[in-house]
C-alpha cells in the first residue's frame, strides 16, 4: 500500500462521504452543554461542534463544518468513538490519538489503546504527513473546547 | 500589457533545458524517487546557481557593515550593496535612489501604511501634507488583494479614522470599473492594488486604475510581487507612485525585498523605522534623518540577500523578460486547459489573454487539501488553501482553492504531466 493509499484508507474515504454527527443539534435541556468553533487558519476548514453531558457520560455530539476529507472523517469517526462514554474515557482517548498524530506514520506500540480508537486507528497513515496532523485535530479541538466550555469538567 | 510590433519568441528547448540546469534543486526527486514538477513558483521560486553563488561570494569575499568603515573591504561591500540596488531599479524602470530595501514586500506595504500614520500624527512637516489623513478620507483597494496589500491598511484606517472602501471583481475574477467614478472620489487618498492577483493570474487595469487616482490626487500603491518575476515591468510607464516587490518571488533570496517611490514621493515620506543608519545629525534631544533611500534603511542591511537579489535581476534580464513573458504566455495557455477536465472549474479567467501562468481551481467533490495530497503523490508541488487571498475565496464562495503557478524554468511537459495527474483526482476519491 503506497503511502497515499495508507492515509486515504476506505473507513476514511466512507466516513468523509457520509460523515456522523454532521448537523448541530440542540442538547437536552437539563445536560450540560458546551459549542467550539475551531478553524485551521492555513486552509480556512472549520467546524462547529456542540457536545452535551449527561452527569459524566458524553452524551451527544453534533457538529458543522467544511474541511478536507481528513478532518471531515476524523469528525465523525470521532463523534461515533466518544459517544456514550465517560468524560474520563474520552480524555484517554483524546490523548492516545494526540500520541498516534504525533507517531510520524509508525503507529503505537500500545495495542491495547490502538484498538480503543477503533476506526480512528485509521489515521495512522495522516501522521507521516506534518501538513495533515492539524486536519484531522480540528475536530477533536473543538471537542476538547465544548468539553471545557460546556462546565461538565469540574 | 505588453504590445510590441516584434514580439521576441519564446524560449527554445534548448535554452529551456539551459535554463532548468542553472537550477539546482529542479534536479531532486521527491517522494519516492519521482522527478519533482514544482507549480508552486507563485508562493516563491526556486533559485539560479549564480543567486545562491553571490550569496556565498559575498561573504567568503566581501562581507563587512556598508556605508561606513574606511577599509576596502567596506568599500567592497557598500559597492556590491549599492550596485545590486542599480540592477533592480534598472531591472523595474526605476532610478537607484527610488528603490528602497526592505526585509520583503509586506514590510514595503507596512512601510508606506506607517508612513502615512506618522505623517497623520504630525511627523514630517509641511513636505509629508500629502501622507496626512484625516477622518472620513478614503482608501480604495479591491477584492482581489493578497493580505499583505489588504490588512496594513484596514490597520491604517483604524489608526487614522480613514475609510477603506474597494472595488468588487466580477465572475472571470477581473476588477469591475464598472463604477470607478463612485469608488475613486475626492476622498480618496490612497489607491492601492495588486498588479497580478496572486489567485486568479489576472493583470489589472494598471492604466485606468492610476489615471482615475491622479484625477483625484491619490496615492497611487502597486502590489507588484507577481507582476515583476513574470512579465516586462517599467515602473515609470506605469506612473505609479509607490511599487512593492519581493526578491524570493523573483529567483532571489528569501528576506529582500524593495519599495520603490517616485524620487519626490520618497523625498516627502516621513521613516517609519528609525535608529542606525538612517540619521544625518544625532542630538540628545532631536534627529535629523538622512535623505531616501537611507532614510527607510534603519540598522544593518540583509546585504548578501540584496546582493542575490541583484544578481537575479541581471540573471532575467539577460535572458529578456519579453521572452519570459512569451515562454510563460505559453504555459498559461497550457494551464488553463486543465479547465477542460470533468469537474475542474478554474477561479479566475478561463482563457490565456491578459493573465499570467498562474491557475487556482476546485475539483467538484474534492477538497483541494485532496487535490494537492494526491498530486504531491506524484511529485506534482501545488499550492493549496486560500493563497492568503480569503476575501477573494469569498467572493467566490469556496473556502479553499489549489493553485498551480509557473516560472521561467517551467515546462510544457510539466503542466502535461499535472493535467494528467489531476484528471485522476475524482477517481482517487471515488466521485462521479
């Protein structure tokens, strides 16, 4: 597999075609709630995320944006892996992907936290590429901001 | 633009070949031993051995501070330093004392911007009364400014309670003078546009733009970057006041540049930066400063960089940038044939007339981050993003465009081989 095809991979190329989470909902009234808009000021992508908790459980994620396809498929791959889980789990998984974006296309030793990214695990191949490590971030800075903002974090 | 009854032809095979072989680094390979196709020479070009062998030259052999020393190598300095400032002022129509150095050409943009602000705030006395605004006066740019001939002045009019006002471009990406009458009016005081749109490859109407400034006595300021590389440019025939221009852009070094003015224009400047090098008479309590050029050369000078910057402007001269011109003529009409792909669709003027080899397009379904990943694959450099024109993308209702751009070692072989390339993209991406 040639190094584009490694980046490009099918669940990307899917995800990006018919992302999840695509279209800002309005959170449940008494969840704790909080909206990010993050843009790559480099290529002008941007999104909008809106992420709701219930008691410590992220309980929904909705978002709007335009990108690439990478930051497009890391939206909603993303928005599919941290749904239902715990704020903890979500901060894990925030940082095994950081380490994965940061990995320089070699992946992560740690099995065990690959696999807990599941489709997200697919970005390997984006991290041989330094210009693309920030497309697929955008969504999950978004999260990170909403998280924070929405008060849900103590 | 350009309309001589001999037109010189183009460049032959041979002296193309010639050419691409004084460039180095057009001989490297890139991802995966595929020869590199760089169409990236609007964001900088790459350099001639004779540029990166003055840098060398000058300071293996010459280095030492211009403009003072009783030595020879000053000497020998100051006479490399000022000799480069004669080759670029002869190289845009320009006398010596009208060419400014400057770290590139957004710092010649914020150089004039500054200077009508210290004019506004009272410096310069009576000889700066033309820098001076005054709430409610004008500044007229137009839709298609890179953000280097676009946020200085919003900043200006910030500072000064001047108001910034410009003209639209149409569908093709040309200014509309439609309306010139209404945008350049008795307010206006400044008129400041891009010769070549960075994005779009389109030349502006130099000719009407600087004739409806004079009607009102503005200041008339040329964004000249992607004009001067490209094309025959003579600053005097264009009758602009104030021109900014970059050496990276033109086979020379990274971080010079030049302002040029019109000698009296730069006479009535007030500085902007000040300290070293730029004063006549230093007391404890007030300065007197130095005639232009010296007077906006604040500190030491990136001299070898001016020296590559020289020696590149002989460099095109020699060559003859009539058939630069015509060579790059050619390769634009090559480009925009890309428009002829399925799902292809050029921003900016779909023919080759009265543009220049520079090509920003979308690929319908695929983002142009897309677009470029896949050529990068195939050693194919594009520019992508919104090429620091985001207005412009507006205008245009994308976000995010990919660029190709040529120069003069460019070939008609290379933009075969993108067209090719680019034919795949959809495909790649499974879109219909």
């Amino acid at each position: 597999m040639s190094s584009l095809e490694q980046m490009y991979q099918q669940v990307i190329l899917d995800h990006a075609k018919r992302p999840h989470g695509r279209g800002l909902v309005d959170p449940p009234a008494d969840h704790r709630s909080g909206e990010s808009h993050q843009v790559n000021p480099t290529c002008g992508d941007e999104i909008t995320l809106r992420v709701d908790v219930d008691g410590s459980t992220v309980s929904g994620v909705s978002w709007e944006g335009q990108g690439c396809s990478i930051s497009q498929a890391s939206a909603s791959v993303m928005t599919e892996l941290v749904t239902g889980h715990d704020l903890s789990d979500v901060a894990r998984l925030d940082a095994v992907f950081h380490d994965l974006m940061a990995s320089r296309g070699k992946g992560l030793d740690d099995e065990d936290a690959l696999d807990a990214l599941g489709d997200a695990s697919a970005f390997t191949g984006v991290s041989q590429y330094p210009a693309r490590i920030k497309c697929a971030l955008l969504g999950w800075a978004a999260l990170k901001d909403s998280l924070a903002r929405s008060g849900a974090l103590g | 633009m350009t309309t001589t009854d001999t037109v010189r032809p183009s460049l032959t095979a041979a002296e193309l070949a010639a050419v691409r072989a004084d460039f180095p680094l057009l001989g490297r390979t890139v991802r995966g031993g595929r020869p590199l196709v760089y169409l990236d020479s609007a964001a900088t070009s790459q350099k001639p051995n004779v540029v990166l062998e003055a840098e060398v030259d000058f300071y293996e052999q010459r280095n030492a501070a211009v403009h003072r020393g009783a030595h020879q190598l000053a000497e020998e300095a100051t006479e490399a330093f000022e000799d480069a400032r004669a080759a670029v002022a002869r190289f845009v129509g320009a006398d010596e004392g009208e060419i400014v150095w400057t770290p590139g050409a957004t710092a010649a943009l914020n150089l004039v911007a500054y200077a009508f602000s210290n004019a506004t705030a009272g410096r310069g006395g009576a000889a700066a009364e033309r820098f001076r605004l005054s709430p409610g006066d004008e500044i007229v740019v137009t839709e298609a400014e890179h953000h280097a001939n676009l946020v200085p002045w919003q900043e200006l009019c910030a500072r000064t309670g001047a108001v910034l006002r410009w003209f639209g471009v149409d569908d093709d990406g040309r200014i509309d003078l439609s309306d010139v009458a209404s945008v350049i009016t008795e307010r206006t005081r400044v008129v400041a546009f891009g010769h070549v749109s960075n994005v779009t490859g389109a030349i502006a109407p130099v000719a009407e733009l600087v004739a409806a400034a004079k009607r009102v006595g503005a200041v008339t300021v040329l964004d000249a970057c992607q004009s001067v590389p490209h094309l025959p440019v003579d600053l005097h025939a264009l009758d602009v006041d104030l021109a900014a221009f970059s050496a990276h852009k033109m086979l020379g070094p990274t971080g010079v540049g030049a302002l040029y003015g019109q000698r009296e224009l730069l006479e009535a400047m007030p500085p902007v930066t000040t300290g070293g090098s730029m004063v006549e008479v230093v007391t404890m309590a007030e300065t007197t400063y130095a005639p232009p050029p010296q007077r906006f050369e604040a500190g030491t000078q990136m001299v070898a960089q001016a020296v590559g910057m020289g020696v590149a402007a002989q460099w095109l001269d020699e060559l003859g940038m009539d058939r630069v011109a015509e060579h790059e003529r050619e390769l634009a009409a090559e480009l925009v044939r890309i428009g002829e792909i399925p799902g292809v669709r050029i921003v900016g003027p779909a023919d080759a007339r009265d543009r220049l080899a520079v090509v920003s397009f979308v690929v319908d379904g695929v983002h142009a981050h897309d677009v470029g990943q896949v050529l990068d694959d195939k050693g194919i450099a594009v520019r992508v993003g919104h090429h620091c024109a985001q207005p412009l993308h507006r205008r245009f209702g994308v976000a995010a465009t990919a660029r190709a751009s040529a120069s003069v070692y460019t070939t008609a072989e290379e933009i075969a081989a993108f067209r090719e390339a680019l034919s795949g993209v959809r495909a790649f991406f499974g879109v219909d």
